[in-house]
C-alpha cells in the first residue's frame, strides 16, 4: 500500500510541475479517484482541451526521463506560508495557518516547491509508467501498481460514480466548503450549526428522493442495500425505511439484514470467532447446518475466505425470498456469532399486501442473490463514503481513511475492538470489498454518499484516544502516526451536537436506532 501511494502522490507532484511549468496562473485541483485513477480539473482563463492534456503528458514525460530529484525539506512553518503566499495558493495558506505545526515537511521539484501529505519517491525516475487523459472537462491521471512499476491500472469507467462525486461536489459548494481550511473557518466563524443542520438536511433530502424513486416502481418488492465497511448501510436503511413508512399506501413495510438469512458478513465477527470457525474447519467439522460453510473455501492464498459469497447459504435466502412474495410466513433465523451456528429465532413475518423487504449487507449486489427473482421486483442501492472534501488543492481525503476512522471509533465503543485491531483487519476488510462488492457498484440503481462534511471533527477526539493506545512496536505503528497526523488538521467539535438520526451516530454512539 505504501508503494501505491507513493506510485500515486509522486506522479501528482510530477502533473502539477508540468502543468504550471505551461500554465502558470493555473490551479491546479486533484479531486478524487475513479477506480484506480485520480480525476483532477485544471482551472484557468480558457477551459482544458484535450491537446493540452497531450502537451502536459509530454512535459511529465521529460521530468521523468530527466530523473530529477525530489528533495524532502523541512522549513518553519511561517516560511512554508510565505512561499505559498508568493504562489497565491491561498489554500496552503489557509492550512498552515490554523495548525500547530513549527516544522512543516515539504517536497522541491526543479525549483518547484509543494506540501504533500505524506512521502514519495527520492526521483522523477522512480516512475517507469504513467498515463494523463482528458476527462470530463478535466483530467485522470494513471499510475504503476504495486507490483510492477511498468504496468499502470487499468481505467474502468464508472458513470454513477462519477455522478454522486459531482453531487457531492455541489453539496460544498452549498455550504462553501472546499478544503479543510475552509471548514475550520466556518467552525472557527460560529457557522457550525448551521453546518451540521445543512449537511443533515441534504442527507434526508437525498433519502426521501430514493425513497420516491421506489415508490414510482409500484412492482418493486424487494430494496437491496449494499457497500463497504462503516458506510452507514444499516441507518441509512433505518432511515429509508421511515420515508419508505410515510409514503407506502398501507404504511406497511418490512426491514431485516441479509446476515438473518445466513451467516453473518465478516466484517460483523470478531477475529475470536473467526479463529473458532477455522479450528472447527480444519479439524474436519461442517460449520453451521449448510452445504456451504462458513469459511468453506479458499482464496487463492490459500486463507479461508470469510468474506465470500459461497460463505452465505444463498439457496436457503432464495427460498426464503421467494416465500415472501407468495405471501408465506417465514422464521427469520439469527446468527449466533460465538458459536458459528445459524439459529431459529422464533421470529415468523409475512410480506404484507404493500410491504417492502429492505436487505442490507456486503453482498447485496451480486447477481447472484438476486439472479431468481423478478428484476422488476427489485431495487438496488450502493452506498459509502465519498468524501469530496480535500486537505488542499493539492491533498485528497481518501475514502478509506474516513471509513477506517469510523471504523476504529465504532469497533472501540460497541466490539471491544482496539485501534490496533482494527488496523490489522482493514487489509481483509479491503480485500473483501474489491472482491465483493466494488465490482457490482454501478449496477445499483442509485448511489448514496453518507459522508458528513464534519464528522472527522467530531470523530477525531475518540479516534485519537484509541490510536493514542498502540505502542511504539506494533506492526501498524506507521499507520497510527499517518492518521494521528492526518486527524491534527481538523477542529474538534462536541459529539453532542450531532443529531441522534444521523448516520455519524452509528459510529459515535447515541443513535436512536442503536443502544450503545
């Protein structure tokens, strides 16, 4: 991962020395990725054209072959600030301005100076491949993967996504937020409520829109709720339930969790349970009452695969389906976690005439689940967090930073999970998901964003407190530093001011649809 990004961050400060080596009035903005890609625009008095991406990709081209150095220096803050005032990049400024830092790193390029969050490579060189494409107006830059520095990632159009990243995009501007600077501003100004109310309206505003979406399909039975780790699946579920209450004829609607049918997702079970189901596994004992089992394949590394498809008994979920829409009463069973057994629950329900069965879990995408049922019958959704907010111009906020952040706050509070158990998950986790459920993203029917503008602030001060916890000597130690780093640049705001439906409260605490 390291290498990725620095593969990622050196290649960015290589585009942004070419461009402004062409264009020197222009600003430069790097936005968010798109598969394996980093999409940018490049702002300036005559819009982007598809030559200049050409010009810019040949300029980088002979950085590169020159192998410049890139030289890593460390100056006083108030110096940083000044060589960005006489830049007029107003947002490093801002940045600089409102942390503690006395020391700041920065990175110098053939004479061309830059704060980056994070390392990168000691020369242009290093980058033995690269791709720069016109795109939307603006640009995609392609970079190495790990493995082989000649082979760049493949582009994969993603449409939808693209689409939820513009929305998103119009939500800041709604709040005039830009960058993190800009967000402490208003925090700073006395704006804050006003912040958390509009960030929370344009959430519910979003909801009740899917939620007449649905309802415009009079077939639909079924709504399939999917995405990765500490996205919000299950309060946005909540939440669609209610609109979906509201605005059914009957009022009557149907809310259950795929793990009910089967086994529970990985990412719900404790690592303690997990090494229970593998001891069974290999001591020749079928875990659970299924032809499949929990963990009953593996993956090409020979580790059993917890997160697999075939770890879920989809015939049992077919049948049950397919009950419920002929109007049969079926037992919900649970899963009981400690043991590794699917259990009945006592629980029987029956679709009601108008009802709506809301499905949530990782695998709610795959055709697989759904390849028995009626595509007319059937709604799918893909939610995350996808942040559009930025660091700087220059430094992107990853996704998986604000979901590992949430993470490790809602593992704390309600798993019995520390910071550093946490952390040695998330490369499972990870995997799981660009198995399972990235590859299905844009055939939902709809995308939602559950990130909140403000919410690293209000999880910064217990994230702190749990990543404060690993010791020096833990393999994750690098991870604690960067993300302790990475917390620093945001003002903390008070846990109480989140209202108790928000989807923040999944991870904080506090929620009315959750007890811890």
């Amino acid at each position: 991962m390291d290498n990725i990004r620095n593969n990622s961050r050196t290649l960015q400060f290589i585009f942004i020395k070419a461009v402004l080596d062409l264009y020197k009035d222009a600003i430069v903005t790097m936005e968010h990725s798109i598969g394996k890609w980093v999409f940018g625009e490049i702002h300036k008095k005559e819009p982007l054209t598809e030559q200049e991406v050409n010009n810019i990709k040949q300029a980088m081209q002979k950085l590169i072959d020159k192998n410049y150095p890139i030289k890593r220096i460390k100056v006083k803050r108030e110096e940083a600030i000044k060589i960005f005032q006489n830049y007029g990049m107003t947002d490093k400024v801002k940045l600089l301005q409102q942390t503690g830092f006395k020391v700041v790193t920065l990175y110098e390029l053939d004479g061309r100076y830059d704060y980056f969050y994070g390392p990168m490579w000691e020369s242009t060189g290093v980058i033995k491949n690269f791709d720069v494409k016109f795109y939307n107006g603006g640009f995609i830059l392609g970079y190495p993967t790990d493995e082989n520095l000649m082979v760049v990632n493949k582009f994969v159009e993603q449409r939808k996504l693209t689409n939820i990243f513009r929305e998103t995009e119009k939500w800041l501007n709604i709040l005039g937020i830009g960058e993190v600077g800009s967000l402490n501003e208003k925090i700073s100004n006395g704006e804050l409520i006003d912040l958390i109310m509009i960030s929370e309206a344009l959430h519910e505003k979003k909801i009740a829109q899917i939620s007449d979406m649905i309802n415009e399909k009079k077939e639909i039975k079924a709504v399939f709720v999917a995405g990765p780790s500490s996205s919000g699946k299950t309060t946005f579920a909540n939440r669609l339930a209610i609109q979906l209450n509201t605005l059914t004829e009957a009022g009557e609607l149907l809310l259950t969790i795929l793990a009910a049918f089967a086994q529970a997702e990985s990412e719900s079970a404790s690592e303690s349970s997990k090494m229970a189901y593998l001891h069974r596994i290999e001591n020749g004992e079928v875990v659970a009452y299924l032809e499949r089992s929990y963990g009953y394949e593996k993956d090409e590394n020979g580790e059993y695969d917890f997160e697999s498809i075939k770890s879920i008994d989809v015939k049992f979920f077919k049948d049950q389906m397919k009950e419920l829409f002929e109007g049969k009463e079926v037992e919900i069973p649970i899963f009981n976690f400690l043991t590794g057994y699917r259990e009945k629950s006592g629980s029987k329900v029956k679709m009601p005439k108008n009802g709506i069965l809301i499905i949530e879990g990782i695998h709610g995408l795959n055709p697989i689940l759904t390849s028995s049922l009626d595509e007319n019958n059937i709604f799918k959704i893909y939610i995350s967090a996808l942040t559009q907010l930025n660091l700087d111009n220059h430094n992107r906020i990853s996704t998986s930073d604000v979901r590992r952040v949430r993470r490790i706050v809602r593992d704390s509070l309600s798993r019995g999970k520390n910071a550093e158990e946490t952390l040695l998950m998330w490369p499972s986790i990870k995997k799981g998901e660009e198995k399972n459920i990235f590859v299905y993203q844009e055939e939902a029917d709809v995308m939602f964003n559950s990130t909140l503008v403000y919410e690293l602030c209000v999880l910064k001060k217990k994230a702190l407190e749990e990543l404060d916890k690993v010791v020096a000597d833990s393999s994750v130690y690098d991870e604690v530093k960067r993300l302790k780093a990475f917390l620093g640049f945001f003002d903390e705001i008070d846990k109480g001011l989140v209202p108790e439906n928000s989807i923040l409260r999944e991870f904080i605490g506090g929620s009315i649809f959750y007890k811890y």
